[in-house]
C-alpha cells in the first residue's frame, strides 16, 4: 500500500547513517537513549550493590545489616530495581525503537529532555528520602503505613516522566508514518515495544490513582485512605509495572536472536497474536497479589487469574516455541543440520548477547513462569502467599529474564549507538554465565525456602526477638545460605557487566560500529552451503515437549504438596 | 494499479490505539471496576 509521505519540520532533525544496519539515526533521539540507558546502569549499579547487602542479610549465617537498614534497604533496593533501572532502560527502548529501526525522527527533543529530568528528579527524590529513613515502607507502600509526602511525590514524578515518554513513542510512530518512513505493519520488535507502552499508559495512570491520595493523605489532607482500595489501585501499577518489562524483554529476544544468529521468527502473525494476547489481558494478572484479601470475591480472584491470565500464559508459550523455533531455522540454515541438536551445539556461545538470549529464556521460562502460573492458582496460592517464594519467582523474571535480557542488548548498543569499541569482551563473553548462575541459586533458594514457609521481607526468621517458636524447620537454614551464595555470585555477574559497560562508554576508542556481533566478527562458517528452502525446527519442539513436561509435573507436585502439608488452622 | 488489500487481522493488528482502548478497557472493568464494587460491598465493622 503506497503511503503519501507528508514532513512535518523533519530538516530540523539531523541524522547519522549506521554503516552496519544502514539505519538512519537522529541524534537527538541517539542522545536520549544514551542518557536513559546510562541512567539505567547506574540505578543497576545502586540498587544492585543494595541487593548485595540484603542477599548477606537474609543469609542467617552472616546476616549483615540491622533491621532498620534492612528494612530500608529493601525499600530503596525495590524502587531502583524494579521501577529506577528497568523503567529508564525501556525509556531508551521505546526511543531506539521508535526512531532508529522506524528510521525516523524523534518529535519533540524539548519533551523527551523534560521525561528524563522528570524521572532522574524523582528518582533522586525516592532515594533521599528512603536512605534518609523517612519513608521505611518498602516497595509496595501499603497504607496505612505511612511515608514522607516526599516519597509519594517522587513516585509521582517518576511516574509523570516515564508517562510522557511512552507517549513520545506513540507520537514518533505516528508521525514517522505520516512522514512515509515505514508502510504497512511495524517491525515486530517495535511492535513488542508499543505492547509496552500500551500497558505502561494503564500501569502509569493507576500509579497515579493510588499514590496522588496517598500523597495527599500523607500530607494531612485527606483524614483516611482504604487499604483495601489503595491495595488493588497499587497493584493496577506494582503488577503490570512488571509486564511493561516482560513485553519489552520478549522484544528485546527477538532482537538478539536477530543480531545474533539472523533469525526471523518463522510465523510472524502468531508472534504478533501472543503480543495482543498481552495486550488485552496480562494486566488482569495483578489479582494474584489479592487472592488472600478479604473483601474481593471468589469470582473476581478466580476469573482474573485463573481465567484471563491464561490467555496472557498462552501468549508467552508461543514466544517460548517461537524464538527458540526462529534461532533453529537460521542455524540449521548455515548448514548445521545434523540430528536433532546440532544447531544448538554449534550456536555462538561466545557472543555475549546469544549466552544472554538463552540465559535469560531459561531462567524466565522454566523457573519464572512455571513459578508464575503456580503462585497465580488460588488455591496453590495458599502455600506461598507472602513466602520468599513470591520474591524467587519475580527475581526469575525481572532480574534473570528481563535484567539480563538488557544487559545482552547493552552490548550491542555501545558500538551502535554510544558507537565506543566494547572493552573487556572475555569479560562480557563470560558474564551471562556468572550472572545466570548466581541468579539460578539464589532463585531455587528462595523457592525452596519458601515451600519450607519462611516469610518474605524478614529480617532474620532465626533471630526473630518473639518468645515463641518461629516454626521454621532448620533445613531452611541451607536454602537460605543457597540464596545467599547465589546472591554474591549474581552480584560479581552484576559488577562484570558495569566494569565492561562503564569501561567501555567512558574510556573505550571512538568509533563507528563495524560489525552486528562483538566476538564473533561474521557468522561461524557453515560445514557446507546448501540451498535449504524448508526446515523444520525438530529440536525446538523437542525442548518444548521437555518444558511441558517439566511444568505439569511442578504444577501437580504443589497440588499433591497442597494435600498432604500440615495447616496450623484453628 | 490495483490496490493492495491488507488483510483483517494484520488491519486489526496495526491499529495500535484500537488496541490501546481494548487494553484500557479490559483492565479497567474487569480488574479494577468490579474489585472496587466488591470492596464497596462489605459491610462495616460496626463501632
């Protein structure tokens, strides 16, 4: 379809051509993702170094920090991991993919300068506040505790900066469509974005329904505030705020998988169909967090995240066979056709963006969603309801699925956006890994202490000051050594990936990009070039057949667990 | 020439700000709409 091309103030814009992907990039737009993506790494570099004191923490062996900056430390750990970090690199995100791979321009430089200050403002605001210990609420805020008006106003103005930077992205889309840059559908990846930012406008506006009252309430001027209300307006943003990360990760795996190995997916209209499925009903999702509320009925829990929620479960399984399925057909297309999986030894683990791929998919997949669905049934619910159960299950998707996710792509945006030679690239090649592992433990740490019943957010379970017994059986002492260890191991992951990015941006050679990978400079050499017009991904239905299986034995153990555990109900 | 035709789905598909309302209001009646009637339906402690 031919699209009449209309320039509205596009000579103001001053583009750079990309000798790689002969992508034009306007360097008002090149600008912004630079300031977002590094503000990103140092809120990584901030809240991770907190995470590492509270992993030595929870650690009964060592347990390092008082309750009081324990407490503290959770809080400001969860506002820079979960909002600070992830929000500000799917800022840079949403303008890389709004922009460069539309070839288009950014609208408004004044707008997106003005989002970002918006966010550093609020973000700097939540921090001081935290640390200065006048907001000791941890990350979820429930009323009736209470914080420093400040704290909510920080939040309020993150929220405002983040909000006006999705609604840049709709607009540069918008106009580079007026302006002919692209005809007919978007590139899936910008399409997996604006999933994004269409539930991020739904999480950022019930961010502000929950905490203006609250702001305001804090201030004296609103006497009382239902925590009821507040807990289901809370979690309209706390839930989906994690959904905005999901879709940007699953993008951002269809874009390493394509920088990587040069896969496409093999049926896009499906990959397109699992990203509406998100669309329409991942925000529904966010019930799971009430299913032991009083006050909401049977039927609103259970169709919310027994129902609805399936149908978003659906369209991450279909991402789950589709990347996988894409990677196979374009190795097995260079020619590594033998058996079942030898695309799959052959693969370029030494390129830092593919080990991320795989790591990320692996621990996302198999431990964050299978983790995900259980914690979301009702009943299978009743057993880890406020355990560090819940915790292993988002550090599975935030921090192993969609943080490492981010870090693959950060690789790759520092010769093609901060166009800087990438440093240390041993280091990077082995970072996934160190990262992945460490992850891995502390994740089963956390989720086998939690089915042995030990409490999220506490302080010490073996040192608890009450006089009666905590009823935590000692094995739980191992479990939570496990997260501890795998704790520090994520954090050295952590500091690879800063000191190679850090390094890089600030004293790496100047130049443009030369090629797509990093390590591996072309394609591996295919064993024999042949013209292959067909192929099947017969290995990745096979994984898939192993994850199914996998899933409905996890899934059935809890409910056998269910039956036979003993309930101190009297 | 004769004019390209898309076809339904894809059509759909690209109307982002279909999508977005769809979204908008999928999660606002379902989620918080019939959540905050449920709440409004709970009878008080009495004082």
């Amino acid at each position: 379809m031919a699209t009449q091309a209309i320039p509205l103030g596009e000579e103001k814009a001053i583009f750079r051509v990309c000798p790689v992907t002969r992508l034009r990039v306007d360097l008002a737009a090149e600008r912004m993702i630079i300031a977002n993506a590094t503000a990103a790494v140092v809120f990584l570099l901030v809240g991770g170094i907190m995470g590492l004191l509270l992993a030595l923490t929870r650690w009964e062996a060592i347990h390092l920090l008082p309750a009081t900056w324990y407490y503290r430390l959770v809080t400001a750990h969860g506002f820079n991991m979960l909002v600070a970090w992830i929000v500000f690199f799917e800022a840079a995100g949403l303008y890389f993919g709004s922009t460069v791979l539309l070839n288009a321009r950014l609208v408004s430089p004044r707008a997106a300068q003005a989002a970002f200050a918006l966010m550093l403002l609020g973000a700097l605001l939540v921090n001081a506040i935290v640390l200065a210990g006048h907001a000791d609420v941890m990350f979820t805020a429930y009323v009736p505790l209470k914080a420093h008006p400040l704290f909510y106003l920080g939040v309020i103005l993150f929220a405002l900066g983040a909000l006006t930077a999705v609604v840049l992205f709709f607009a540069n889309v918008f106009v580079a469509r007026l302006e002919g840059r692209y005809a007919g559908s978007v590139p899936l990846v910008v399409f997996g974005l604006a999933t994004a930012a269409i539930i991020a406008t739904y999480t950022l506006l019930s961010g502000a329904v929950a905490f203006i009252p609250a702001f305001f309430w804090s201030l004296g001027w609103l006497r009382t505030y239902d925590p009821g209300f507040y807990r289901n307006l809370f979690w309209g943003f706390g839930h989906p705020a994690q959904q905005i990360n999901l879709a940007a990760m699953v993008a951002v795996w269809y874009a390493l998988a394509a920088i990587t190995v040069g896969a496409t997916p093999i049926n896009e209209k499906l990959c397109r169909l699992a990203f509406v499925l998100y669309i329409l009903f991942i925000n529904l999702g966010a019930a799971h967090h009430l299913l032991v509320d009083p006050g909401l009925s049977f039927a609103w829990k259970m169709f919310n995240t027994s129902y609805a929620m399936y149908l978003a479960v659906l369209g991450s399984l279909i991402h789950a066979f589709s990347i996988p399925a894409a990677v196979e057909v374009a190795l097995r297309r260079q020619g590594y056709q033998r058996g079942l999986f030898e695309w799959l030894r052959r693969a370029p683990w030494q390129e830092p963006g593919f080990a991320a791929l795989v790591v990320s998919m692996i621990l996302f997949g198999w431990l964050g969603g299978v983790s995900g669905v259980i914690i979301g049934t009702e009943q299978l619910n009743m057993q880890f309801h406020n355990t560090l159960a819940v915790p292993g299950h988002f550090h599975a998707t935030v921090v192993g699925g969609t943080t490492l996710a981010f870090m693959g792509l950060t690789y790759y945006l520092i010769p093609l956006i901060f166009r800087r030679e990438l440093r240390w690239k041993r280091l990077a090649t082995w970072q996934p890994y160190v990262f992945g592992l460490g992850m891995l433990l502390l994740i089963l740490g956390f989720l086998t202490s939690g089915t042995l019943g030990v409490p999220r957010r506490h302080w010490g379970v073996f040192t608890t000051p009450a006089i009666f017994s905590t009823l935590i059986p000692e094995p739980a002492r191992l479990t939570l050594a496990i997260s501890g260890i795998g704790g520090v191991i994520a954090a050295i992951g952590g500091a690879m990936f800063v000191l190679v990015v850090l390094s890089s941006v600030l004293t790496g050679t100047v130049q443009e990009a030369r090629s797509l990978r990093l390590v591996l400079a072309d394609p591996a050499d295919p064993p024999e070039a042949t013209e292959i017009t067909h192929v099947e991904p017969r290995g990745t239905f096979l994984i898939v057949l192993a994850f199914l299986a996998f899933f409905i034995l996890v899934y059935f153990r809890n409910w056998w667990l269910l039956g036979v555990r003993g309930w101190l109900v009297h | 020439m004769e004019k390209e035709r898309m076809p339904l789905g894809q059509a759909i598909f690209d109307e982002l700000f279909l999508l977005f309302l769809l979204s908008l209001i999928i999660s606002l009646i379902l989620y918080n709409v019939w959540g905050l009637l449920d709440l409004l339906r709970t009878p008080l402690l009495p004082p």
